[in-house]
C-alpha cells in the first residue's frame, strides 16, 4: 500500500521525478518476483541486492523502504535529518551513494522495522517492539519529543539515543500515518493517537494546538482521538491537513481541514479544531445506502474509499479530475452530494477494485484482473498513458475509455495475499446460558485461504473479548451470565492477517438463573420467636433478587422478605431449640436453601431475682433470694449467687437459697444472683448489703454463788397441825 502512496505524490521537480522512476521499480517489485524486479539495478550489486520491499513511504523531497531483512534505508533531499543518516547531505543523488553504500538507519539496539511513513520533512518508522520513533524536522512537534529539535542531522542524534515516541502507559502501535508536518498512530486498543501541527484541528482534538513541540503534551497527557461512543478504529489515512479513520463498524470519520470537502460533511466546515466537533457530534461519512467501506486512503485534498461492494467513491477537491468524475466539480462540499448521490468511480464495463490510493492530485486503483487505472494530474506522466493529458475532468475519459497502465507484455500487479475481507455481521440464538453464533465466510479471502475466525462478545458494546476461536462458521459460546444481553462480531484470520471485524450480530440475552444460596445465617432468640440475619449471595442467577424465605426447624414456621437480610419468625415454642435456613428467590425461581443456622432456644432469659439476703458464718455466706417475676417463658433451671470479691459461687436448681463457702473470713462480700432457663443466663440481681463472714463468739463460763433458803420444820406434837414459821432466816452457804 505505501508503494502505492508514494507513487502518488504530485511531482514538483527534476529530484521527485528521479523518485518516481524509482517507485515505478518498487511497484516492479511487487509485480515480478524480487530478484527480476532489481536485477538490472547498476546500484545495488548482483548477489547482494535486497529481495523486497516490506513498506515504502515518500516525503517531499525524500524516499525511505523497509527492506526484507527489516532494515531502513532513506534517500533523497536530506532536509532536517529526514534520512536519519546524522548528517544534512542529500544521498542518492551521485554515482556511488545507493546500494550497500547506503547505510540503513540507525534504530537502536535490535531494533527493526515493520512500517514507514513520512511526512514533509519527517519520518516515523512502527519498529517490531511496537514502539515508534520518529527523526527529522520538528518544527511543530510532529517528532513526538515534547520539543521542536531536529533529530537525524547531526551526530549522535539516532539509535540508543532517539527516544520512542511516549503513545501512554503500555501502549503500543499498530500502525501508523503520516502527511505534511502531522502524524497518528493506530494503537493496540484501536484507538487513536495523533501529534505535530494542528492549524486546522487536523489532530481531532477540538482546538488548534500543536502537540508534542512542549513537555508534558505527550504519554498520558496526550488524549485519543474521540470516534463517539463504543467506535474503535481498525485504519487510518492522512490527507495534506486532514485524516480519515477506518472505525470497526465499517463506518469512516474525517477530521481536520475541510476547504474543498474532503470531509465529505456536504460543507466546507473544519471539524476537530473546536470543543465539542469529535465523538458522537461528528457524523460518519454518507457512503450510500447500505455501504460500507473495506479501505480508505486520502492524500492533498482528497478522500476515496473501496467499499464492501469493491466499488471506489471519491470526494473532495477535484480540479484536476481526481474524483473520477468526468468533471472538475468537487464533491462534498455542499449539502446533497453525498451518500447515493455520489457516483462510483466507474472502472469499466465488470471491473471492480482491490486497491486504491489517493495522490495529491490523482489517484490509482489496482483491479480485480490485476490491472492498474489512474486519472486525474499528468503533467508528469504519473497516470502512466504515454502523454501529459489530464484523466478524469472531462466527460467520456473513465470507465471503458480510460486505458489500463501498461506495465509490460503479459505483466499484471501481484500485489500478494492480504488480509481477508470484513465478514457480514453473525446472527446469534441462545439456549440456556450457552449462545449459538453462526455466521458466512466473508466475500474475499484476500488471496489466501482463511485459516479461521475469532469470535468476540460484548454486553456493553464497548468492551470486547474473545469468546472463541475456530476454524468453522458456527461456535457453540456457554456459561453466559443469566440475564446479560450480550452481542458478537466475528473476523477472519489468513495467513497474512486478522480482517477487520464484522458490524455486530443481534442482540440475545440468555434467561437469569436461579441465586444462589445466602450465607453466614444467624439467629437471636426471643420470647416465642427468633430474629434472623444473613448475607446476600455473591451470585444472584443473573437476576435480582426480589425475595428471601426464612425456615424454622422444626415447626417450618417461616418468614419473607422483598429485599432485607434479616426477618422475625413468630410463633415460636419457647424452651424448644430451632436452627434456620434462608433461600433467596428472582424471576427465575428459588434457588436451594442456606446452611442452617446454628441452634438457639425460643424464648427469653429470666429477670432478675430480687431480695437479696445473706447471713454470714464460719468462712460461708448463706444467701436467700426471691424468684423473678419473669421467668423468660420457660420453666427456670437453676440460680447462680456469686459473691464478691472472688467470685464464689453456690448454685441450686429450683430452690431459693444456698450458701456459699470457702470465703476469707474478716472480709467483706456481697451477693448477686441470676436465674437459667432453657434460653440462658438472666442478668444478675441488685447486689446484696454487704456481710462479713468470720467465727462464732462463745461467752466464757463462770461461778456464781447459789443462795439457798431453808425452811426449818417443826414436828409439832401429835395432837396439833404442823404451823410453818413465816419470815424464815434466809443463810448464805
């Protein structure tokens, strides 16, 4: 393709001339084997000549290729270190210069190449790290070093020492472009990168402000390209102040100067040098109803696109007849010339193309009986018809009447295998979470048998990744998550390369699936219920989750939720121990219950008791206490007094006293209770008043005196009573 862009440079002088003897031998290359093509070249001796050309780019005044052993070699006008050689000294221009005298460019370490493309004065070459470096003027900054130094002209300058154009954080190109004094690189995201001059918003990013000629303008700083929502881009071309880009849905964008409407907008509006032109606000190009285009390339003031029917559409400035229209009238520059009312160039009576190239005021295209055509500019000779006449500005100069380029007896253009052709976008059905996408092989191999395809899937159409690769038209794609609308494009792979991916197939979205369970299930009991909590799960089937079911067990008392993770079941018999499971439900169904919680008791701990008492002793306290007025619901196991300090304990199972021992007597303890029951431990009764335990006092045993009275008697005689004596003595003993 650059073999074909060089050749179409409009050619200002005797030096250009010579470059367009020696791009006619290049195209030579690629129309006779590598050896035929330069065996009679007196510069490059026999058995050490280079046998192709892996890309070839023209400046202005200077030539560079990319040779088969991936080597750069440049020559011509050496202005600002265009060359890359470390001098200012044109080469090729004396006897002696070309050939192995030649020196190739210095690119660094290991460094080779795989594209070239130059501008004015400048040149870039895309090297086989994907890095790109670029040498030669750098007036505005269109090197990409964040200065405006040459590099190339002087010593040093090239190699180890010529910084890679900073494109971010691992970026890398794919491909690049180059015009005049600005420059863009196609970048491993699909996304684009441009830098150098931006006098008529040439960069696409909505001012007029040169990058890469200040620090920090690049890397990060330096924003893509905006191609509206979801586009990426899979090519690019540059015209003298404007660039076009191939984007992945086979729609083309232009940016930049628009004097003569190579923008093909139906006006003569620049777009991309002020806010708000780029991204979703910058309409594709109106190629015709159900058009697309497969190539594009630009050059001076010209667009053309080969589209997906192999026809070529031209537009533009057209004053030399470059649109192919048998006129001198532009065409895209006024409302209504566009989309079906632009004509196809007309190549001839069955005549389709393969290849087109736009030059700066002519364009050529390589057709499908691998023929050459070109009209437009001839004061030159570069239509290659024998004469200086003008092709295409008058009526009856196309289609039939317009001579195929002669390029020898029997000779046609062996241009090699490309890239096969975009595929038609797949239709996709879906069973469950697995979609069947089927698709048709696309229209053109590119000369080379299709190997297989790459299959790709978005939910979002933004976000792309490899869903399968496979070398027939159909793929089975399972595990797709439940209720995801998701879509796919499909490219073709030969032995060149990846064609451009398809336009999108129909949307499908396979049914939600059931949740999953919900996890880390716990529970609180309560007096005849239970509260439970629990955490959503990590996978919902694709769908939300609208409901949850609590399960008590036994008993299967239940309760819902329509969304909170936590719930009270009632009805609960206290005393009696549950654990819980949860399920979570969507429009899909329940899905299986969680793992039960662990068990606890219905119901609630008893109160307090109340009336403390204790009554020390020997080194033990004997606590006495009233039963709480609520006992929780369930019957009450047993109390617990504790005294304090030490925490000394009697326990009993239903009566309401106990004492307890082994405390320290001469110490002072009080004394709280709590009451079980089948649901826990209660809180813990007011304390007691305080008490100190300690020995028994014993009063000690004394001797006190016994008074004794005596009533003396006296025996009276016989014949007379006994009379007792009042007011007796009264003896101490």
């Amino acid at each position: 393709m650059m073999a074909w862009e060089s050749w179409g440079h409009r050619l200002r002088s005797g030096l250009l001339r010579r470059l367009a003897l020696v791009m006619a031998v290049l195209i030579a290359a690629v129309v006779l084997s590598p050896t035929e093509a330069l065996s009679d070249s007196s510069e490059t001796p026999a058995g050490t000549a280079r046998g192709a050309f892996a890309s070839l780019t023209a400046g202005s005044s200077h030539a560079c290729a990319v040779l088969d052993d991936a080597s750069v070699k440049c020559w011509g006008r050496h202005t600002n270190g265009s060359l890359g050689l470390g001098d200012t000294g044109n080469w090729g221009d004396g006897a002696g210069e070309m050939g192995n005298n030649l020196p190739a460019v210095d690119l660094g370490s290991g460094r080779t190449a795989t594209a070239i493309a130059a501008g004015y004065y400048t040149t870039c070459a895309l090297l086989d790290d994907a890095s790109v470096k670029c040498w030669g003027q750098n007036q505005y900054g269109q090197l990409g070093l964040g200065d405006t130094n040459d590099r190339g002209d002087g010593f040093g300058l090239m190699g180890d020492n010529l910084p890679a154009v900073d494109l971010g954080s691992g970026r890398t190109a794919t491909a690049i472009t180059a015009k005049s004094s600005h420059f863009c690189a196609l970048l491993d995201d699909a996304s684009i990168k441009c830098w150098g001059r931006n006098a008529t918003g040439q960069l696409g990013l909505g001012d007029t402000n040169d990058r890469g000629d200040g620090a920090d303008e690049m890397g990060e700083n330096l924003p893509a390209v905006d191609l509206g929502s979801g586009r990426t881009a899979t090519a690019i071309t540059a015209g003298s102040a404007h660039f076009c880009a191939l984007l992945d849905d086979a729609s083309m964008k232009c940016w930049g100067q628009n004097q003569f409407g190579q923008l093909g907008q139906g006006d003569t509006l620049s777009r991309g040098d002020t806010a708000d032109e780029m991204g979703d606000n910058l309409p594709a190009v109106d190629l015709g109803s159900g058009r697309t285009a497969i190539a594009i390339s630009a050059d001076g003031n010209v667009t053309c696109a080969l589209l997906d029917d192999a026809s070529v559409k031209c537009w533009g400035r057209n004053n030399e007849g470059q649109l192919g229209q048998g006129d001198q009238l532009r065409r895209g520059d006024i409302a209504g010339q566009m989309g079906d009312n632009l004509p196809a160039v007309d190549l001839g009576s069955g005549r389709t193309a393969i290849v087109i190239t736009a030059g700066s005021m002519f364009t050529c295209a390589l057709l499908d009986d691998a023929s050459v055509k070109c009209w437009g500019y001839n004061d030159e000779g570069q239509l290659g018809l024998g004469d200086t006449n003008d092709r295409g500005d008058g009526a009856g100069e196309m289609g039939n009447n317009l001579p195929t380029v002669d390029l020898g007896s029997g000779r046609t253009v062996r241009t090699g295998p490309s890239a096969p052709a975009q595929p038609a976008p797949p239709a996709a059905s879906v069973s469950g979470t697995t979609a069947t996408v089927s698709w048709l092989a696309p229209t053109g191999d590119g000369g080379a048998a299709v190997s297989g395809y790459v299959l790709q899937s978005s939910t979002d159409g933004v976000v792309w990744s490899d869903a399968a690769n496979t070398t027939g038209t159909t793929a089975d794609v399972a595990g797709l998550a439940g209720g995801d609308t998701v879509r796919f494009r499909v490219a073709a792979v030969n032995s060149v390369g990846t064609s451009p991916f398809s336009l999108n197939s129909n949307d499908v979205t396979p049914p939600a699936g059931i949740p999953q369970p919900p996890t880390s299930v716990s529970a609180v009991a309560d007096d005849g219920q239970a509260t439970v909590s629990w955490t959503a799960p990590s996978d919902d089937g694709g769908a939300t989750i609208t409901s949850y079911t609590v399960t008590a067990d036994p008993g299967g008392a239940q309760c819902t939720t329509t969304g909170a993770t936590s719930c009270t079941i009632t009805g609960l018999t206290n005393g009696t121990s549950y654990a819980f499971a949860v399920t979570a439900a969507n429009a899909s169904g329940d899905g299986s219950a969680s793992t039960p919680s662990d068990p606890i008791t219905a119901g609630i701990v008893p109160g307090a008791p109340t009336g403390i008492a204790i009554s020390p002793a020997n080194g033990a306290i004997t606590v006495t206490w009233t039963a709480p007025t609520s006992t929780g619901g369930t019957a009450i196991t047993g109390y617990t007094a504790t005294a304090s300090p030490g925490g000394a304990q009697c326990t009993t199972t239903g009566a309401t006293t106990c004492t307890i021992t082994g405390l320290t007597n001469g110490t002072s303890y009080a004394v709280t209770v709590t009451a079980a029951n089948a649901s826990g431990d209660g809180s813990a009764s007011t304390p007691s008043a305080s008490a100190t335990p300690g020995e028994a006092i014993v009063a000690p045993t004394t001797t006190t005196p016994t008074t004794t009275t005596v009533a003396p008697v006296v025996t009276p005689p016989v014949s007379e009573p006994a009379v007792p004596i009042s007011d007796d003595p009264t003896f101490t003993g």
